[in-house]
C-alpha cells in the first residue's frame, strides 16, 4: 500500500538579491524617522511605509529592479475575475512589519553599507546639521557629487572599497525576515533573523490630483539650501505660492513699477519663537522646472515633520512639490539608481515620497 505523500515545502514568499547593498540601505535610511516601519511586497517591487503623529506619512518605494534578483509568490488565493467585475484591478500583495533601526544595522553589520555617519564633512550649515546626517556642500548644484562626498553618489564610492550582498527571504506570516550577508565573494558570511509582526492600519493620505493647487519640480539642491539654513528651533513652515502672470502683463508692470513689489511665485517662510526668516525663488527655469499654481496659496506645517524629510532630500536629485486645496502636502524625492541605464540596463529609480497634513491656522 503507497504511503501518502507528504506536502512539499512551499518556496518563500519573498526571494531578493543584490551584490551592493549601499542602494538599498540609503532609501531605507530616508525614512527612518520612526523604527516600526511597514514592508509591502508585490511583483513590482516593496514600499517601506513609516507614520509620525497621525500627520506625517513616509514612503520609501523601491521597484524589483533594484535588486540582481527578485521574486514573489502570493500568500493570498487567486482571485477569479468575473467579465462584469472590476477583480483584475485588485493588487495582491504581502505585508508585514520590522523595526527598520534593526534592518539597517543588519544591513551594516560590515560596515559597508554607506553609513551616513561616515559621510559627515564640514559644511557651512552648521547650525542644521546634527550627527548622522549627510554633508550639504552644494557646488555641484544638485548633481550629488562633491570632493566630500554628498548625495546618493556617497554610497557608491571607489572601486577598491569593499561590498556587502545580500540574500533576503521571507517565507510567509509568522516567519522572520532573513538576510544572509556576505562581505565579498571570498569574505565572511553571516545570517540575520529579525522578528515581523502583523502590520498596523496606516493613515490614509490620498493625494488627488484634480484637486492640486501648487505643482514645483525643481533640483532638490535649491530646496536643500533654503531648509538647511533654518534653526531647528523654528515652529512651523509655510510655503506661498502664487499664479505665474503672463508675458506681456509682466511686461507692462516693470515698465510701471519696481519689480520687488510683485508677488513671488514662490516663497518659503519659516517662524519661531525667535523670529522669522523667508526665501523667494525667481520665475526661472533654471531653477523651477516645472511651476504650476491655479490660485494663490499658503499652507504651514510643523518644521519638525518637514525636516525628517532632510536625510532623503539630501541624497536625491530632484524634487516634486504638490499640495491639494486642502492643504496636503506631497514630497516627493528622485533616488537615482546606480545600475547603469540604455542597452544593458533597464533600471527604474527610486524614489521616496512623505505626505504631511497642514497645520490649522490658529498655530
């Protein structure tokens, strides 16, 4: 009589490789600002989703291809799409959360993962910068490169230096998240478990674009200076914005009138207990690509949740600034990729996104 056979092991449901880890460890680094973090795992790639306050929402979204190797296998069952049901539209997905302080530190347990820390130089904004954060020299003007080493190009350095690669699985809910590291081909290897648990319902922070007011693409080098110059001992941050007026009216008004009295088109205002300072950006191309503003506008936030946005800012290139009529903020930061793009290469960069609600105006 044949012995029933028994169920065979199910592969896991997150496989991921990368010879480099320094990428992936500097987005993860961007939204660091609170340990419990959400990981999201689809075909496509993984978000890792952080929450401060019930205001601030960080989102770190990295795409399969960051990664040498990358494959997922659904928990959920297939869903059967009927003809008159919207089903195909549903995204599957697996989620689980980790405390993202100890995935970093795994990540660096060589002590070749780009360390912010080790990045630190000199800078003339020493009232902003604290230990731990990336140097701000800006003569490259937003390229991410400089003598000292800035931006995203910090965590790719010589070819001498060493590299750590990683193996990361997943097997499924209640299983751990496993890294298997390894500190070149011929180095020493080590094996990292770190516990997940069931993740916790987010805030929801939908930004509609039928209802934006203020759209600003601009180098993340220009609003890199303006919030690097602010105290820390700022309140709050109010950005201004106002509609771009038309060639020919603009004409007429410098023939009238000195150009300081025209409103900018965009301003940045910080506040406190000790004062106020402010900061105009002109109407040039060279320094707002992209400006769209359908009415004036002037929304204030925490300078505290702006500023946990300083670590991802500084190490990208560009910037898009978004805020709704109701006030919400979207900033989202371009983390290039490092994986060379054209014939031999189809990366997708990076990016990381934070949402920020606005303060009432009896702040």
């Amino acid at each position: 009589m044949s012995q029933p056979i028994e169920d065979e092991e199910l592969p896991p449901v997150l496989k991921a490789s990368v010879h480099d880890v320094r990428y992936f460890a500097a987005l993860l680094r961007g939204v660091n600002f609170i340990n419990r973090a959400t990981i999201t795992v689809t075909e496509r790639g993984l978000t890792i989703t952080v929450e401060e306050a019930r205001t601030l929402l960080g989102t770190a979204f990295i795409f399969s291809d960051v990664f040498d190797e990358y494959c997922y296998r659904s928990e959920n069952p297939p869903v059967v799409a009927s003809q008159d049901s919207q089903d195909s539209e549903i995204v599957d997905n697996t989620a689980f959360e980790v405390p993202l302080n100890t995935l970093i530190e795994c990540l660096n347990i060589f002590g070749t993962a780009g360390s912010t820390s080790a990045n630190v130089t000199t800078s003339k904004f020493k009232k902003w910068k604290k230990a731990g954060d990336d140097s701000d020299n800006d003569d490259d003007g937003g390229r991410g490169r400089s003598a000292g080493g800035r931006g995203i190009d910090s965590y790719f350095g010589g070819g001498s230096e060493k590299r750590t690669g990683m193996r990361l699985t997943y097997a499924g809910a209640g299983y751990p998240l496993t890294l298997l590291l390894a500190e070149d081909a011929t180095g020493p290897t080590t094996t990292c478990e770190i516990t997940t648990f069931d993740p916790e319902p987010h805030l929801e922070l939908d930004f509609d674009n039928s209802k934006m007011v203020l759209k600003i693409i601009l180098k993340s080098s220009w609003l890199r200076d303006a919030l690097s110059e602010l105290d820390p001992s700022f309140d709050k941050l109010t950005f201004i914005g106002n509609p771009p007026p038309d060639a020919e009216a603009t004409t007429s008004r410098q023939k009238q009138r000195p150009r300081d009295n025209e409103k900018p088109m965009l301003r940045i205002q910080a506040a406190g207990t000790f004062g106020s300072t402010e900061m105009d950006y002109p109407n040039d191309r060279d320094v707002l690509e992209t400006f769209e503003c359908t009415r004036s506008v002037r929304f204030s936030y925490r300078f505290a949740h702006i500023s946990r946005a300083l670590r991802a800012l500084q190490s990208s290139t560009k910037t898009s600034l978004r805020i709704d009529e109701e006030g919400l903020l979207s900033l989202q930061f371009l983390m290039p990729s490092p994986k060379p793009k054209g014939a031999g290469g189809t990366s997708t960069d990076a990016f990381i996104e934070f949402r920020c609600l606005a303060l009432d105006d009896e702040f």
